[in-house]
C-alpha cells in the first residue's frame, strides 16, 4: 500500500467523450505526476503538477489537462476521446525530490 | 523509441537467481530505479540506486550500476512464484521517470 488511491477503478468510454480521473495523494506529498500506461508498453509522462500549478509535461496534446486542489488531490482531464487514450493511467506523489509512489491505476477503455 | 531499454522475457526455474538488465540514456540522472507490476495493477517501487553507487542490495535484491556503460541489474535471489511480474527499470530527469517497456519474469516450478 502506497497511499496513493485513484478513481474509478475501470472506466468505459466512447470516442468524442469527455473523461475525469482522481488521484489523492499520499499524505503529505504536494506534488503529483500522471503517466499513460498503453498495453504492453512502459508507462509514459505526461505532466506534473505542484502547488496546483503544471510545472512539466510530457508529450501529449492539449485535450490532456489537469487539476491539482489545496489537499494536493488531482485529476486528470482528457477530451475528445480517441481510441489510442485506451490505457492504464498512473498517477504518483512524492514530497520534494524524494521517491515517487503510485497508484494502483484507472483502465480507460475508449470504444 | 524508448531512452531506457530493457530484455522483454526472462524464464526462471524456482530456487534460482533472476537477473532483469537495464540500459540507460541521461547520464546526469541522479536515481535509477526498479519497480514491480503484477497483473492488473499498478507499480510497486522495488528498490532505488543514487547514481554514485555501484551496488545496492536489500534483502533477496540485489541492484549494480555500471555508470560507464549506463547499465543497470536488478538480481532477485531465490526467485519465488510470487516475483511472475513485470519489472521496470526508470531513470529519473529532473521531475520526470522515464520507464523501459519491461521485463516479463515467469517463475516455472
């Protein structure tokens, strides 16, 4: 156990569909990273947020955006839907440069 | 194409040692890291290297880095059914973990 816990657990989409993933973090822990984790592939960047700003991004578009709140919780955010979004999306805290700790993930399945 | 760059399979037979090697690109990362995925889930850190160490172990795990080379092994003595999992090697850049594709480890009796 980690500490970190992520909602919904499985989601089912279609294309063209709006989708919001949670992520609370480990207690603690002001800053939060999201990564995309495709079938059979490691999991890739795509942004982090600290002290509720972005302050890194990985390389993906603009329909991929997120939140962080006061309590340090966030959510990732993806519009406009496509097929290629279906993956495992991680999210992991970590206080200052310490280690990273991540979640057990949300499976996005985009029909 | 990925920075970090892993074997995709390894066969063990249970009671033998597993070694999962690594190659890296960024030679100013500061950590090197080892995380375990079970099916379906998500990603337990293993163990961690600083970067000017060769050699870490932590119980049945046992890390070398070769800086020169930039290649990491992570070496599972006295491999268990319970390590079927895929591992992970990741370099870290700034913020940012950048992970190989994994290594599939299936433990046979």
């Amino acid at each position: 156990e980690t500490g970190v816990t992520q909602s919904p657990t499985h989601l089912i989409k279609t294309r063209g569909q709006q989708v919001t993933l949670r992520c609370s973090s480990q207690s603690g822990h002001n800053t939060v990273s999201w990564y995309q984790q495709a079938l059979g592939q490691g999991p890739q960047f795509i942004f982090q947020y600290y002290r509720e700003e972005e302050n890194g991004r990985g390389n993906f578009p603009p329909r991929f955006s997120g939140l962080q709140f006061p309590n340090y919780s966030s959510e990732l955010n993806v519009n406009a839907l496509e097929l290629d979004d279906s993956a495992l999306y991680l999210c992991a805290s970590r206080s200052g440069s310490d280690t990273q700790y991540f979640g057990p993930g949300t499976r996005l399945t985009v029909l | 194409g990925e920075d970090v760059e892993q074997s995709l399979f390894l066969s063990v037979r249970e009671g033998d040692s597993s070694v999962i090697n690594c190659t890296y690109t960024d030679s100013s990362s500061t950590y090197l890291y080892w995380y375990k995925q079970e099916p379906g889930a998500g990603l337990q850190l293993l163990t961690y290297i600083f970067s000017n160490m060769d050699m870490k172990q932590d119980q049945r795990l046992t890390v070398l880095l070769n800086k020169k080379d930039k290649h990491l092994s992570l070496r599972i003595a006295d491999t268990q059914t319970g390590d079927s999992a895929i591992y992970f090697c990741a370099e870290i850049n700034d913020y940012k973990l950048s992970f190989g594709a994994g290594t599939t480890v299936t433990v046979r009796a």
